[in-house]
C-alpha cells in the first residue's frame, strides 16, 4: 500500500517540475526585477535581514524568495482580474498562502497524519502480534520507511528546495520497493527472503546514485517507479483475490489498493487550491489516512493467520 502512496507523490512532483507560465510571464519578471533592486541590495538588504524572523529565515525565506513570493501573488491579482483567465503555476507549482513560513500547509498537515498513522497502527501491531510472528519484524521495517517517507514528505512540502525533492523522491522510491520485498517475505524463506532483498537493495542503490550523482532524470524516475509499483499491486491484488474465500479478511487488502487506485483520480485532475491552501494533492494526503488503520488490520490478520498455521503444523 505504501508503495503505491510513494509512486503517487512521485506522479504529482513529475509534470510539475516541466511546466509552469506564471513565473515566465512579463508581469511576475518587472515585478520581481523592481523588488531585487530595491530591496536585497545595500541598505534595503541590511534592513530586510534585520526585520525577518528568525524561523523565516531557518526557513530559507531569503530576500529574493521573499520577492518570488510577493511577486507571485501580484502577478495572480493582475491574472485574475480577468474571469476567464487560467491560475498560473510559479516554478512548477500553484500558488499557496504559506502558514509560518510553511510553503504548502495543508499538505504537510496530511503528510504528518499518515505518519502518525503509522506511529499508532505500529503500536496496536506489537499489542496483537507475537514477537515471533513470521512477519512481525518485516512490519516493523514497514513503518520505519513509511515514518521516514512521510517525514520527508512534510518537509518537501515545508519547502520545496532541490536536497528537500531528492530525499522526498529517494523516500518514495525506498516505499515501492520494500513493499514488494514485504509481499515477497509472505512466501519465501529467510535465505530466499535475503537475496531478493540484496537485489532490491542493489537495484535501489543504483536507481539513487544515477539520480543523485549523474543526471536528477524526472521522466526516467516516473517510468521505473511506475513499473515496480505496478508491479507491487499485481502482486498483492492477485495474492488477496487468490485466497479471499478462504480468508475473508483479505478484503482489507483488495479495499486498501483499490482506494488508493481510486484516489488517483485526484492526481490525475489537479486543479489550483482551494482557498489557496488545498490542491489535489494535499487532498490525495488527506484521503490516503484513513487507509493506513486498514492496512495494518490486513497485516495483524495476516501475521496470525500465518502463528496459527505454523503451530497446527507443529502439533
């Protein structure tokens, strides 16, 4: 499930980051020329560091993104003088009103409760399920990527700079991938398990140095995220539908990918910000929480589904 969380993000961040008219336009270029002259040079420049707050600028709202910022809202007041006129996208992203320095609030938000989600469903898991449970550890390792993922998350959203997009990206990624190491422990065994985990880490580690050291390749990091997740709910569909009259709980599986499938939708008809504050994707944030308390249902019946299993064949 969580692997088809990351590959979602990453569908969003991609057609961004190519397309964007706002910044480009004549109005936003005058505006933000005029506020670098006057004010982040000189003087003008010593005053502005003086005044900004402190977590402001922790927050990397420097003068000239503090122009950027200024800028970007004179040039959507001009826009949008005219009905019919489309709202621009600035530096592949809609316009936001940012809450404390906060570049996309309510997405942050969202990211913060899938975390927790995973923070509290973790707990309930170790209270139900055996220490030697087959997939008691492999479920722990779940929510650790997932809590680091989500992490991630709210600080990209925090502020979107390039380090911030990586480790977002890398997280994601890092999602898909051990999920179908996670669908493969459920059959193999522990030396089994262990291989096609040094592979998936191989394959992983190459996928992060190509990106990271080589060439950030937006299009080339959409396809390979798209075929191992595409890959991942096959797997867990055909798994879940193969054994549904047998175990009636594996609905939990089948609801939970097929909800996320359907929240595609949101990513697929982006749209600007209500308020100025929820996008799509801060949307799709909000509409994966719910799911997480599902998944890990599916994971507690599963893990004692297989105790139970194992101590009928020691009897």
């Amino acid at each position: 499930m969580q692997g088809i969380l990351g590959l979602l993000c990453l569908l969003w961040s991609v057609p961004g980051s190519f397309a964007s008219w706002g910044d480009r336009s004549k109005i936003f270029q005058r505006c933000l020329s005029g506020c670098w002259r006057n004010n982040c040079t000189g003087r003008a420049l010593e005053r502005f560091d003086q005044q900004q707050p402190g977590y402001m600028v922790m927050l990397g709202w420097w003068c000239e993104e503090e122009c950027k910022y200024g800028c970007m809202w004179r040039t959507v007041e001009q826009i949008q003088a005219d009905p019919w006129a489309a709202v621009p996208q600035f530096y592949g992203k809609w316009p936001f009103v940012r809450v404390l320095g906060i570049q996309e609030p309510a997405s942050v938000l969202f990211s913060i409760l899938n975390g927790l989600g995973h923070v509290v469903m973790i707990g309930v898991f170790r209270r139900k399920v055996p220490s030697h449970a087959k997939m008691y550890s492999v479920v722990h390792w779940l929510a650790i990527v997932s809590i680091n993922a989500w992490f991630w998350s709210a600080i990209f959203h925090t502020r979107d700079f390039l380090w911030t997009e990586k480790m977002d990206y890398f997280c994601a990624t890092s999602l898909v991938v051990f999920q179908l190491f996670m669908w493969f422990t459920r059959f193999g065994g522990f030396k089994e398990s262990a291989m096609f985990g040094a592979l998936l880490a191989a394959v992983f580690s190459c996928h992060v140095y190509y990106l990271g050291f080589v060439k950030f390749d937006y299009g080339y990091n959409m396809m390979a995220n798209v075929a191992v997740g595409q890959l991942n709910a096959f797997c867990w569909l055909g798994f879940a539908f193969k054994n549904v009259r047998q175990r009636r709980y594996m609905w939990k599986c089948i609801a939970t990918i097929l909800s996320i499938n359907l929240l595609l939708l949101l990513e697929l008809g982006d749209f600007p910000p209500i308020w100025w504050t929820f996008d799509a994707h801060s949307l799709w944030h909000a509409g994966t929480a719910p799911v997480v308390p599902l998944w890990y249902s599916f994971l507690i019946d599963e893990s004692l589904y297989l105790l139970r299993e194992a101590e009928e064949k020691d009897v």
